[in-house]
C-alpha cells in the first residue's frame, strides 16, 4: 500500500515540475507576407532570379513550404511583390508643388536607377512587371509632373517611354559592364594602336570614362532639353 502511495504521489507532482519549465520563446517571427517579402528581396539579393524557390525561401523563414501559399499565390506572386516593394518611391516633400518640373524628373528617375542597381534582377523583372502599385505610382507621378511642365496629351506617351527606355538601358549597361581598372587601361591601350581605324572613340577615351552617375545625369538632360516646352 505505501508503494502505491508513493506512486501516486509521483503521478500528481509531475504536472507541478512541467508549470515549472521556463516557457521556451518562439524562436522565428510569425509568417506574414510582409516577412515573406522581405525575405525574398534578401535572397534574390543574394542569388538573383534563378535562385529564387519557394524551398529556398521557406528555410530562410524557418518554415515549410505549404505556410508560404497561406499568404502568397506561387512564386510568380512572390517575384511581382518583391519587384515592386524595392520601387516604392518618396519624393521631396514639395514634389508636385514646386516650378522645377525638370529638378522633380531628375531626382524621380535618378531614385528609380539607384533602386535597381541597389536590386540588379529587378530591372530583369520589370519589363513584365509593371503593373504593381508602386511602379504604377512612379509612372502616374511622372505623368502628371511631364504634363504640368506642358508636354501635349499626344506626346505624352512617347515622352514616358522615352525616359522609360533610357533609365533602363542606363540601369542594364551599368549593372553589367563590369571592367576592372586594369581592364579598362589595357582596352584604352589597344584603341591607342588602332588609333587609325577609331579615331573618335579612341579620343574621346571612352573606355576609361567610369563617370556613370555623371553621365546619366548629363544624358537625362539631353533628353530632357528635347521635352521642354518651346
């Protein structure tokens, strides 16, 4: 009987010692698509486009892949989310207010450029992609800042794309170009003995001219110079 007493003791004092055990604290966040996001631009960042998949992802979140689609579609989703949170854009606080349409054209596309090449797959998504509401309110924003600056409803469109396919040539040539300084004297050197076949090129040094900030900006001015109101 006294064994049997014990034992029952034993049974009733183990629910005291689990009420007792520390509480152990989650140890990653809980899944939202916010958090999806952020984590996909983090390993697109880091692997580009191909290395992008939803195993891929849902480890990075410390989850599986089935929590993924309770807050996104596929990844078709997660590629169209991902593209458009990286252009969300802020403009000056007067943007819109201001006489200087040309300034607010400039700092808008400038802004544009910087965030792809911050995110170089973006400007491979994008041309597929554009219809998420942070591009689309870049574009309305341009819009309406080239239309009080007296661009014509008729050119209104050329206008857009013009500036549309400059920004991203500019934003393509420069995530790829990739040359080394070694590199870029060694091609100079070689434009030098073939001085006689290339003159321009070979005078005006273009290939070691690495200004590319400075050149986007000088060229956004030209086209510029061609939308302004006459």
């Amino acid at each position: 009987m006294a064994a049997k007493r014990t034992g029952a003791r034993s049974k009733r004092s183990q629910p005291i010692s689990e009420w007792l055990q520390p509480t152990q604290a989650r140890s990653e966040p809980p899944l939202s698509r916010e958090r999806i996001v952020t984590t996909a631009v983090e390993l697109l960042d880091a692997q580009g486009v191909d290395g992008l998949t939803m195993r891929r992802l849902a480890d990075r979140l410390g989850s599986g892949v089935m929590s993924l689609y309770w807050h996104v579609d596929n990844k078709e989703d997660v590629f169209d989310l991902a593209l458009d949170s990286v252009l969300e854009y802020r403009g000056p606080p007067q943007m819109g207010e201001s006489q200087d349409w040309r300034g607010e054209v400039v700092h808008m596309l400038e802004d544009w450029r910087v965030s792809m090449l911050r995110h170089p797959w973006s400007a491979s998504l994008l041309p597929r992609r554009a219809l998420g509401p942070n591009m689309l309110s870049r574009l309305e924003l341009l819009s309406k800042t080239l239309s009080r600056a007296g661009v014509a409803d008729a050119d209104l469109n050329v206008a857009i794309w013009s500036l549309w396919n400059y920004v991203m040539g500019a934003t393509i040539t420069r995530a790829s170009f990739d040359l080394s300084d070694d590199d870029r004297v060694a091609a100079q050197q070689r434009l030098t003995r073939l001085s006689e076949r290339y003159p321009t090129i070979e005078r005006s040094r273009l290939l070691l001219d690495n200004d590319w900030d400075g050149a986007f900006r000088k060229g956004l001015g030209f086209l510029l110079d061609g939308l302004s109101p006459r």
